[in-house]
C-alpha cells in the first residue's frame, strides 16, 4: 500500500484566504487603570506586519508607535483626551504619544508590546522544531 503525502499548496489552496490574512487579535485589560477609573480598561490589540514592524524605530519611540498602530479600540488621537491632561499654562494639547506616557506606566507599555509580539509571532511556541537531523 502506497502511503499518499500531504501537498501543502493544495490545503492553502483550499482555505479562505481571509483566514491566512486576517492578523490575530486579542483584549488586554489594564489593571491600574481599571481600579483607578473602577470599569474595566481593556485594549483590544492586534499583531503587526512584517512591514509595519520594520519601519518602527528602536527604543521609546519604537515602543509608543507599536502601541499607537496596533491598538484597534482606543483613539490616542482623541482632542478631548489629550485636552484634558494637557498641562496648565501649555499652549497646545498633548501629542497621541505624550497622552500614551500619561496613561501608561513604562512597565505597563512594555508588556503591552510583548502581548502585541507575542501575536506578531514572536514567542518560542510559534514554530516548532518536529525533527532534527
């Protein structure tokens, strides 16, 4: 009996290519924001491209922007918000980047980002090693 082997192109033929698209999301909720505001402060992220990865710059500013480009349900741009915590005697509201540094701790932005590569595909579990030679 002749054993048949999988093709992989036909079963990616086969699927729904929105399916293979289509990033993957997830809801984080924010702690210290939720007890502070006393409703839950959930983030709905998603992962980033290959693309969008590659133009992010290194350090702080790398961190906000992932920030600013994946999160789906929070408006940084708000004029409201950035009004409201703009400081006294300041002619011109915050930027989406500084309402970020207001709302979030450093901490809370770094594991923000990691939930965010984590989606992206950067955890050890993404692809796994079936055999060695």
């Amino acid at each position: 009996m002749k054993e048949s082997k999988i093709n992989i192109v036909d079963l990616l033929l086969a699927q729904d290519a929105s399916k293979i698209r289509d990033l993957p999301t997830a809801q984080i909720r924010i702690t210290r924001l939720s007890d502070i505001i006393g409703a839950d402060f959930c983030l709905e992220i998603r992962a980033l491209t290959g693309a969008e990865i590659e133009s992010m710059p290194d350090g702080m500013e790398g961190i906000d922007r992932k920030i600013l480009t994946a999160v789906k349900n929070f408006d940084f741009t708000d004029t409201q918000l950035r009004g409201k915590f703009t400081p006294d005697g300041r002619c011109t509201p915050l930027t989406p980047t500084e309402l970020i540094d207001v709302l979030l701790l450093p901490g809370e932005k770094i594991q923000i980002v990691r939930k965010i590569n984590d989606l992206s595909g950067y955890t050890d579990d993404a692809v796994e090693v079936i055999k060695k030679n």
